[in-house]
C-alpha cells in the first residue's frame, strides 16, 4: 500500500511540482500525493496541486490562533489519511504540539546546508542572502525530518552548490533550487514514504 503524502506550501510552489512531477514520472512509486494544503489562499501552489488533478485546501495561518490554525490542519490531513507531511516552502513554525502527532512522520526542505543558516527567521530569500553576506563559497539544501526544533531534526538527504562570483541572493536560490533541492526532496519522500510503506506491510502500524 502506498503512503499517503501531505504536501504544505504558502508560495511558488516549485518543490511541490518537482514532486508532482516525479510522481507523473515514476518516481515515486512508494507514495502518493493525496492533498496539498496552502497556508496563503493566493499560492500558485495551488494551481500546480489542481492542473495535476491533486486535492488543494488552504488553512489560513494569517491573523488567527496557531492553535485554530493547526486544528484545521490536522482536519485536512485526517480527513485525507495522510501518513507522511512534506513542508515544501511552507513558512510557518509548526507548534510541538502539532509535530508530535507526526513523530518521524514530517520531513522539510530548507535551502542551506544545515546547520549554517538555519532556524527561526530564515527562511526563502533571507538564507541565500545571509549566505551571501557571510561569504561562504559553498551553500547548498538539506531534508530533514521535522522535530521540535526550527530546522533542528535529524538530517536525510543534503546536496552542495557552489556560491558563484557576482550571485545575487535571487540567482544564488535558483542554483540551489535546480542542483539541489528539486532533485532531494523527491529522493527524500520516496525514501520515507518507502520505510512507511513497509513498516505496514511488516506490520509495525
Ligand atoms: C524553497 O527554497 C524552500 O527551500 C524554502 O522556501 C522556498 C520555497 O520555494 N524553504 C524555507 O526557507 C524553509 N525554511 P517553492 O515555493 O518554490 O518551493
């Protein structure tokens, strides 16, 4: 049985297609992607979920209690079997309450070699351009399961790339983005949602 997956976004959404895309692909052929669930009702993630016929919600995050929040998330997931969630530039801060209901079970994508610029306030453009400022030459991606603290769980996947002469944070990001992160979080949730899949098949859950 295939494990049902969870994607959560709030932008572009192009972490999102590289898993729709590996899907429609072959590539991930331990999971499924049952339903998408923006944070911002005006996320082109969502018009990716729908033009690949995938179940696209949105909970609002702005102006309401996390808790509010995150009951409606949990709503979503539930009523959608979810087993497995994937942040896909998803930007906010889960609570702990909310985490240990998915123990080992939430896995993110960040855009920096954990654990250089990481953690609370970094976040989309902000890394690459504290990459920058700092001078590193080599920067990179990182998957890793979601824990209690911001970026701070166990690593899955990482990847480098190299910091170019003249990059500006935007460039900086799209390099990260092409050589790395739309390559790992595909390879990522297949590896995950492949552990899930057969912990049921042994019967562990
Ligand atoms: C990606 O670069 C992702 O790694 C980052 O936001 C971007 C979302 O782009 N996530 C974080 O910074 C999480 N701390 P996308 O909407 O096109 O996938």
């Amino acid at each position: 049985m295939k494990t049902k997956i969870g994607v959560l976004v709030s932008g572009g959404g192009t972490n999102l297609q590289a898993l729709l895309d590996a899907q429609a692909a072959g590539g991930l052929p331990s999971g499924e992607i049952v339903l998408v669930i923006s944070s911002r009702p005006d996320a082109y993630a969502l018009t990716r979920a729908e033009l690949a016929g995938v179940r696209a919600a949105v909970a609002v995050r702005k102006g309401r209690p996390q808790a509010e929040f995150e009951a409606e998330l949990l709503a979503l997931l539930a009523e959608s079997g979810v087993e497995l969630v994937i942040l896909a530039g998803f930007l906010s801060i889960l609570s702990a309450d909310f985490i240990r209901q998915f123990p080992n079970r939430i896995v993110n994508i960040h855009p920096s070699l954990i654990p250089a610029f990481c953690g609370e306030g970094f976040y989309g453009l902000r890394v690459h351009e504290a990459a920058l400022l700092r001078g590193v030459k080599l920067t990179g991606a990182t998957v890793h399961f979601v824990n209690e603290i911001p970026d701070g769980g166990k690593i899955l996947l990482q990847k480098a790339v190299a910091v170019e002469e003249g990059d500006t944070p935007a460039i900086l990001q799209r390099r990260v983005m092409e050589q790395a992160e739309w390559l790992l979080l595909p390879a990522a949730a297949e590896m995950v949602a492949k552990s899930i899949a057969q912990e049921k098949e042994n019967g562990y859950l």
